[in-house]
C-alpha cells in the first residue's frame, strides 16, 4: 500500500526528471499526470526546494519552474534512459518544440528501438537551461 509520502516522493522524483531534461516545470504537468490538486504540487515544489534549494527558481512570465544553470539531479541519475523510459510510457513533454521533434522520432523510430548516442544527449540539459535563463534575463525577469 503506497503512503502519502511514497506518492509524494514519487511526484518529486518526477519533477526532479522533467526539470532536468527539459529546463522547466510547471504545475499543469504535474496535476495531469497525478491527477492532483494544484495544493499537492504547490507542496512538492516547496519540498524539492527544501532538498535541492539552488535547483528550481519560479520563473512568472514562463509560469514555471526553471532549471537552474548549476541544476544538480539529487533523486535521479542523469542518464538520459530514464528520461526516455518515462517517454515511452506515453508521458507528456512540456516543450511543444520537442514534443513535434519526439513525435517524429517515434514514428521512424519507436523509443524501444532507437540506438541512442549518450554523449550527444548529455549537453541537452544544459543548453536547455541556458537558453531558459538568457531568455528570462532579456524579459528582466532574473
């Protein structure tokens, strides 16, 4: 039987995952995927700040949650095959951009079958979370 704080960390985790690879997360993602009030991850944000303060900062005009420059995974690995289990699962991307690009991927290639060159992979999360961050500063929202 799953506890409140089995599910919870779940959510984290979760979040911890997507904010990695894909340099934000909002709340949207979260209450679909779970089927939670915005409460419950109001309360999961607030918990990986706890865990991991220098991660996540709110971003309002992007109504997310950004990775932060120096984001350090504390409950995943960086290991793009988890990122891509959890796609193959029929989750969501946040980004519309590499939702179109994914969808693509998969009809040519299933995820299942793809080949996956990690060393290209790797320098994602961390452009992603550049180009995040340049674009809130030139907002003036940093």
């Amino acid at each position: 039987m799953s506890t409140h704080k089995d599910a919870q960390a779940e959510r984290v985790t979760l979040l911890e995952l997507v904010a990695y690879w894909e340099g934000r997360v909002n709340t949207i993602l979260l209450t679909h995927h779970f089927g939670i009030s915005r409460q419950y991850v109001s309360a999961d944000l607030k918990r990986y700040r706890e865990l991991a303060p220098d991660n996540l900062w709110y971003c309002a005009s992007a109504k997310s949650c950004l990775a932060g420059i120096d984001f350090q995974p504390i409950l995943t690995s960086a290991d793009v095959a988890q990122y891509l289990n959890w796609l193959g699962a029929g989750f969501p991307l946040q980004n519309a951009k590499l939702q179109v690009i994914t969808r693509a991927c998969q009809v040519q290639y299933p995820l299942n079958e793809m080949q996956v060159n990690t060393e290209v992979l790797d320098g994602i999360p961390e452009a992603q979370r550049l180009v995040l961050v340049n674009q809130a500063d030139i907002r003036g929202v940093v």
